[in-house]
C-alpha cells in the first residue's frame, strides 16, 4: 500500500541521514538470523530461517509493519496474514534496495 512505501521510504531517509548506523544495528541485532540463513540445510530449514531474518530486520527499519504482522498472531483469516507478511517483506524488500545502492555508493569506483 501506499502507506508501507512511505513508511519505507521515511525509515530509509532518516538512515541515510545517520550515516548507516541503523544499518550496523541491523547487522549486530540480526546476527543469529544472518548466520542461520548460511548456514541452513534443508528446503524448510531455510524458509524459517529467511522469515526469522526478514522479522528480525522488520523489527528495526519498518516498525509500523512488523507491529501489524505481530498484532495478527493467532487470526484465522490466512488471507489477510499471508497480505500483512507481504507487506513486512516489501518494506524490508525496499530498505535492503536503498542501503544496497548506498553502500555501494560509499565504497566508491
């Protein structure tokens, strides 16, 4: 929705103003989620360890969202939980896509 996008898109501003601090809070406090997506055997393995890394990064830079997909714990409705974790995603999806182009950016030719 429109709403993620500039909730995204805020979040990805004010980090791009703190100099990348918010990105190394996301390295430190997704460590385990990082390591276990690397280290992950198997097909399921992996997909939880993926979902765990992606709520992990939400928590930190789409607050808004991450709170929303929470508050859905225990609802019946598949269809809106499977809508509210598509927006998580997008909304991490977006701040993985700025601080990638920024990083790059930093690193220089």
């Amino acid at each position: 929705t429109a709403d993620a996008t500039a909730d995204a898109t805020a979040d990805a501003t004010a980090d791009k103003g703190a100099g990348g601090i918010l990105t190394s809070q996301v390295l430190a406090g997704c460590r385990e989620a990082f390591a276990a997506v690397s280290q992950c055997d198997s097909e399921r393995e992996c997909s939880q360890a993926q979902i765990r890394l992606t709520m992990c990064i939400a928590e930190k830079v789409c607050a808004a969202e991450h709170a929303a997909f929470r508050a859905m714990k225990g609802s019946a409705d598949g269809d809106a939980v499977a809508s509210q974790y598509a927006r998580v995603q997008d909304c991490v999806s977006k701040w993985s896509e700025l601080h990638q182009g920024r990083d790059q950016a930093a690193a220089g030719p």
